[in-house]
C-alpha cells in the first residue's frame, strides 16, 4: 500500500491526524508533497513529490481579454486571495492587513476571492489578477501557487509548506515574514515587475503528467521491493 500526505494530516491542523499519519507511514510506503514532513513523519526516506497542477487549464492569456470575461474593469490593479476568506486557516486577516498597507503605495490594488468560481473561471481569475497573495497559517503543496505560476501570475507569500522551493529565484515573487509591511512591499515589487515566462517554466515541473510518472516509478520500486 502507498499513501500521499498532503499536509492537513501531519500539519496539526486537524490534531487527531498527525498520530493517525505518523502510524499510516509506517505501515505503508509514504509519498509526501512537501520535505517538512519527512521531519514531521520522521520518514527521511519518503520520495518528496509535489502536488501536481493543470497546466493545460490554468495557461496563460491575456490579462485585459481575461479581466473582460470575468466582467472586470481593464484598469487597476488586482491582488487575489487563493481560497475562501471563511476559513480561519487561510490567514485572511493578514492578506487584508497586507492588501491595507500595500495600498499606501497602490491605492488602486482590489482584493479577489477565490470563492464561487468554476475551475475554468478560477483559470481566468488567475490571468486576470496582478499577483497571488497566500498569508495561509498551514500547507503541504499549495496547488494555487503553482496555478497562479501556471499563468505567469507573481505569488507572494509566507513561508509554510513548499513555496520557499516552488519560488526560489523566480522574478517578483517572494516569501516574506509573516507581517502586514514585509508583504505589502513584495506585492508592490512583483506588480512592478510584472509576468515573466520562468513562471511558466517552474510550474511545468510538476505538470499532471510528469507527477503522474513520478508516482508510478514509485509504485513499481515498491511491487519489485515487495516480490523480493
């Protein structure tokens, strides 16, 4: 048996996970999507494979033909909040102290929750936006990282699960401390610099099919270890 942990079940997020998980990953062969929780599973051998994204979905387009379908003014700026602002885990109330001090500088920035979209339209919200902002308190392998990325969308955010990885080096994107100043002036530096083809490139690396292929090379390790 194999199992992928994604975050939530070792995080400590749902505290009666954590014990659960760290049974489960000893009794089977653990996929993890994320290096911390190798540590958190004490499981050092766990192959580290990232949830994957759509990238034949979530494309890039043009930003004014996207904001025009979505029935958004072309002017401005748009700073999207990855998820529902209803869940406490998702840290909105410093994505609104961020998006409060960043508008010291851009007072056009306008705030977008990803609540009530299609998937097809979460793709146009995406190309639509300046930069994503993820202030989440938990995570694994936020996939609306590599989403935004996936459109060549910035993303600027704090440091839980993987992202300090998926971003490294890419242009205006950033993982600052967890506080109002620190992300207001990483949103305001990725808005100046706006969608760079990299995005792109970074977020290709864990498209649908090469994680596919990932995970079967896992599963036939495990079938020949276990005729062995």
């Amino acid at each position: 048996m194999i199992t992928t942990f994604h975050g939530s079940d070792y995080t400590g997020e749902i505290p009666w996970h954590t014990p659960v998980s760290w049974g489960v990953a000893r009794r089977t062969t653990p996929i993890v999507v994320a290096r911390a929780a190798r540590l958190r599973l004490r499981r050092p051998d766990a192959p580290v494979i990232p949830a994957p994204v759509d990238t034949e979905l979530f494309q890039p387009r043009d930003s004014a033909q996207a904001r025009a379908e979505l029935g958004w003014p072309e002017n401005g700026h748009y700073i999207l909040f990855p998820s529902d602002p209803g869940r406490p885990n998702k840290g909105a109330d410093l994505f609104e102290a961020a998006l409060a001090e960043a508008r010291r500088s851009v007072p056009s920035l306008e705030p977008v929750y990803l609540k009530g979209y299609s998937r097809r339209e979460v793709a146009l919200v995406m190309n639509a936006v300046d930069v994503t902002l993820l202030t989440s308190r938990f995570e694994g392998s936020p996939v609306a990282v590599r989403e935004s990325l996936a459109c060549r969308t910035p993303v600027v955010a704090v440091p839980v699960g993987d992202v300090r990885e998926t971003l490294d080096g890419l242009p205006g994107c950033a993982v600052t401390a967890r506080a109002a100043r620190p992300l207001a002036t990483a949103i305001v530096a990725a808005l100046e610099a706006g969608r760079s083809s990299e995005l792109r490139e970074r977020a290709e690396l864990s498209s649908r099919n090469r994680t596919a292929e990932r995970v079967l090379d896992v599963y036939r390790v495990t079938l020949k270890n276990s005729r062995s």
